[in-house]
C-alpha cells in the first residue's frame, strides 16, 4: 500500500511541475503576445515617418514598373483606335496596323491623337500617374523631398510623443525574435501537453491567465469591436491568445 501511495505522490509530484513549466510558458507568451502588440501599434518617430515617404515613392515606383503601362503603351501605337485612324485604304481590309501614312497625319495632328497613342498612364488615374511620375522622376523626387523635410516642422501630438516606440529597424528585428520564440514556446507547450496525458493529468487552469483590470476593460473594447465588424481581423495581432479571448468573451464582454 505505501508502495502505491508513494507511487501517487511521485506522479503528483511530476504532475505539478510540468503545469508549472506550462504555467510559466503560457505567462510568457502572453507578455510576448503583449510586447508584439506594444511594438506594433506604438506611434513611430518623426525620423521613421520621413523615411516610410521616401520608401513610398520607390514602392511606387516599382509598382509601375511591374504594370503593364509601357506593353499596353506599344501595343496602342502599334495598334492604334480605329476610329482615330485618318488612313482607310489599306494592303487588305482587316490590318488596322499603323502604318507610315498614320505616323506622318498622327504627328502633324491631321488625323489620330499622337498625344493619346504615348499617354503613359491609360485613363490618367491618379494613383497611376503618381506611381508614373515616381518612376520616371524617383531620384529628382527623393532628393527635393528630402531638401523640404529637413526643415518640416510637424511634430507628435503631446500624449503620442510620450507613447513613442523604439526605431523602426529594432522594431523589426524584435518582432522577429518574438515570432520565433512563440513558435519554440508552442512546441514546448505541445510536448508538457503530451507528457501531462502520458500520467493522466491535465492542465488546462495553466492556459488562462486572468489579466489586471484596465487591461482587461481595453482588450475587451477590442473583443466587442471584433464582434461588430463580424471577426474581420485576429485578436491574436492584438496580443489577445484564444484562452484570454474565451475569459475577455465569459467575464468582461458578457
């Protein structure tokens, strides 16, 4: 008899300290989850902000270079609007090709738009012909707009400028750690699960951790708000695991 209840004890005993591995994975990931949520929602610095313009006008203009506006360009003055064309007698009937005839009347403006035929950004949409003008004009347009920012004036607002968080570039690598900590902290969770079942133990107390009061009347201000917008983005990118979720769900927003 003593033989099995030491056998209990020794099981209890194993029991409790892998739920306090758990327990303490599970803390951690959710000040991970937490921190992740701190670096990406925290307002960026002035220096930051004039960087992600410059950054713009060449995401713009790789944008344009990936469009088909210079294909779509060529294929209009090889194959101009019929309509336009001043030249109706061709080789045979079916060509609508421009021809030498059509350039000559296009360029001294008798006959088809030359002006339309070399448009560069087809409906002159205006998010197309800022990326144009990036394209063509990136380096002119960096350079002026750096001269302008050096003495931009533009500040954070006081209660931001208090909230300010660390350099873009230190952000990044952060998150990059903290993305592959959580996957190393959810294979570990896997295997303490997959020992607690081996002795017929659970635990599942381990998973939720009750969070202090304010945090929990703002987090809850995002459950209702996933809720109104029919779970349209992861709580999970606001540092809210599903355990924490389901307590937010039975004890605050309810």
């Amino acid at each position: 008899m003593e033989n099995i209840q030491s056998l209990i004890d020794q099981r209890n005993q194993i029991a409790t300290k892998l739920r306090q591995q758990k327990s303490a994975l599970v803390n951690e990931r959710e000040s991970l989850f937490a921190e992740r949520h701190a670096l990406n929602t925290a307002p960026v610095g002035v220096e930051d902000a004039k960087g992600f313009i410059l950054e713009m006008i060449g995401r713009q203009a790789e944008a344009y270079s990936a469009a088909p506006a210079i294909e779509q360009l060529l294929q209009r003055v090889l194959y101009p609007p019929s309509h336009k064309l001043g030249v109706t007698h061709r080789p045979w009937p079916a060509s609508s090709a421009m021809n030498l005839a059509d350039m000559d009347q296009a360029i001294t403006g008798r006959s088809y738009d030359f002006a339309e035929g070399v448009q560069l950004v087809p409906g002159q949409d205006v998010y197309a012909l800022n990326a144009a003008l990036c394209y063509f004009f990136q380096d002119t347009i960096k350079e002026r707009l750096r001269e302008q920012l050096a003495t931009c004036t533009a500040a954070h607002l006081a209660e931001d400028e208090r909230h300010i968080g660390p350099a873009l570039q230190v952000r990044r690598e952060r998150l990059a750690q903290i993305g592959s900590r959580l996957g190393q902290i959810d294979q570990e969770r896997a295997r303490l699960d997959r020992d607690l079942h081996a002795i017929g133990a659970t635990a599942q107390a381990a998973d939720l951790i009750q969070p202090r009061e304010q945090d929990a009347k703002r987090d809850a201000l995002i459950i209702a708000r996933m809720k109104e917008k029919g779970g349209g983005y992861q709580a999970a990118e606001y540092g809210i695991t599903p355990d924490y979720a389901q307590y937010l769900r039975q004890r605050v927003v309810s």
